[in-house]
C-alpha cells in the first residue's frame, strides 16, 4: 500500500520569512512619522533640516536617510530666577519675573540654538535679565512702584526691542510678578515710611488749625462790626423814637390845663412805684409833685 508522507515545512524558510515580513513592517512604519498637536515635525537628512511640518498629521519620509525630531509649537513660560537689583535712587530691590516665549521659525532655532529649548531659556534669562536691570537702574523707587500698571513691562519689552528675532523666537511678553525691598530692609523703609507720613499729617495739621484760626478770627472780626453797626442802627432809631416821642407830647400837652394833667399823671404813676413791699411811709418834700396830689 502506497503511502504519500506530507514533507514538513523546512524550519529555516520558515524563519527566513517571518524575518523578511518583520523587517518590510519595520521598513513600512519607518517611511511615516506623525506630528501630533502643538509640536513641529522636524525632518533631518545628514544632519541638515530639509523639512518642517506645523499642522497634525501623518507624513511620508525616506526611511534609513531621513531622521524626525519634534519641537513645541504652543506658548511656553519661562520663570526667571529671583535677582537683586538697584534703582536710580541706589535702593536694592528684589525682582521676580517670568517671560511668555514661543517658536516661530524652527528652521532658524536649530541653527542658532541646536533646536534645544534649555538653550533658549538660558539665552531668555540673560537678555530679560540685563533689560530688567538697565531699566530698573533709570528709574526711582517710586517711579517703579507707580510703573507696575503696566509702564515698567512696557519698557522692558522697549529694551529688548527684537533682539529674539535672530534665534527664530518670538518673545510674547515679559510680566513681573514682584519687585519688593529685601527683608533686612523693609523694618527700617517702613519705620521711615511712617515717621515721613506722620510729619506730614503734623504740617497738614498745623496748617488747618492754623487756618481755622485765621477763618475765627476774621469771623469774630465781623460779628465785632455787625454788632457795633447793629448797636449804632439801634441808638439812632432810639434817639429818632425818643424825638418822635417829645413831639407828639408837645403837641398834645401845648396847653397850660393839659400840661397840668400830664405832671399829675407822672406824679401818680410815681406813687404807684412808690408804695410798693411792706412800706407805705412816703417821706416827701413839700415842693414834690406826689405832695400836691393831696393838697
């Protein structure tokens, strides 16, 4: 009885092409590279850039000759180290400060920066550093304090002008996050702060006290001639009632029996004024008008 044996499949074929298949996948996933969001595709060939991708997505490039890198492609902070610095009026002062950075050609920032963002940073700090100091150094404590509205980042950002433009970086904006005197000093500043304040509320005190005197003693100068004419106006309509008075007496006793009449009504009315309390003993010359009343 015929038999036909199957043949086995060789072991090393069979090896052969399972390391061809892994190799034609590795050689497949090599010719793509993906650029994921925020991130620049950089792709070398001999070292030299020969292209830039900025949008997401899946690329083609020639395996083994062509290499991939990435950069960021999003706003970075850089948060400067804590640095003394003297201002125009020699006070030592303590600057905190951060810089707001992005890429904006990566072609130029491999070739002055090696592509390196710790390189950037580095070149970041000394030119931040050197405009903080040049302008905090032209301008008085006070001038810094009242420029934190936003004059003093403003000339800062004057200062370094686009001097980034060369390293392919665009320098966003350069904020401080504080500018204060060193603890040694702020006791003494304040002490000094508050012995300045409290002379001048004292010369504001002074002051008003003594123009409120000045304001009393005119007021009292005023009422002194308000009365003085008031006391005048009274004396003058007294005298011109007094002589209003005389006339209409003139006029009614112009006679001898009205004349009569009145002194024996004035001498009645002084009786009555007379005999007032517990005493009604009336000692009376004999020529006195109140004696005639009883002859």
């Amino acid at each position: 009885m015929n038999t036909e044996m199957k043949k086995p499949a060789h072991p090393i074929r069979t090896a052969i092409v399972i390391v061809v298949v892994v190799l034609l996948l590795i050689l497949f996933e090599s010719c793509f590279y993906v650029v994921h969001q925020n991130e620049y595709g950089i792709v070398r060939q001999f070292g030299a850039v020969v292209d830039v991708k900025s949008e997401p997505g899946l690329y083609f490039k020639i395996p083994i000759v062509q290499q991939t890198s990435t950069l960021p492609n999003t706003v970075l902070l850089y948060d400067l180290p804590v640095s003394d610095m003297i201002s125009a009026d020699k006070t030592t002062l303590i600057a905190d400060c951060f810089a707001i950075w992005r890429i904006e050609d990566p072609r130029l920032f491999i070739e002055t920066l090696s592509g390196s963002v710790t390189n950037a940073e580095s070149r970041i700090n000394a030119n931040v550093y050197n405009a903080l100091k040049t302008v905090i150094s032209s301008m008085t404590q006070a001038e810094i304090i009242s420029g934190r509205d936003g004059r003093l980042v403003g000339a800062i950002m004057a200062n370094i002008g686009s001097s980034f433009e060369r390293y392919g970086i665009d320098l966003i904006a350069v904020e401080t996050k504080k500018i204060d005197l060193p603890d040694d000093n702020k006791t003494a500043v304040f002490n000094r702060m508050i012995s300045e304040r409290n002379n001048i509320a004292a010369g504001y005190l002074a002051e008003g006290e003594s123009e409120a005197k000045s304001i009393r003693n005119t007021a009292d100068r005023q009422v002194q001639i308000l009365l003085a004419e008031a006391e005048a106006q009274a004396a003058t309509v007294r005298a011109e009632g007094d002589a209003e008075y005389m006339r209409i007496l003139s006029e009614v006793y112009d006679s001898p029996e009205e004349a009569e009449f009145y002194t024996f009504m004035i001498a009645l009315d002084a009786l009555r004024e007379s005999m007032t309390g517990q005493e009604k003993t009336l000692i009376l010359d004999a020529d006195s008008p109140i004696a005639q009343l009883f002859y």
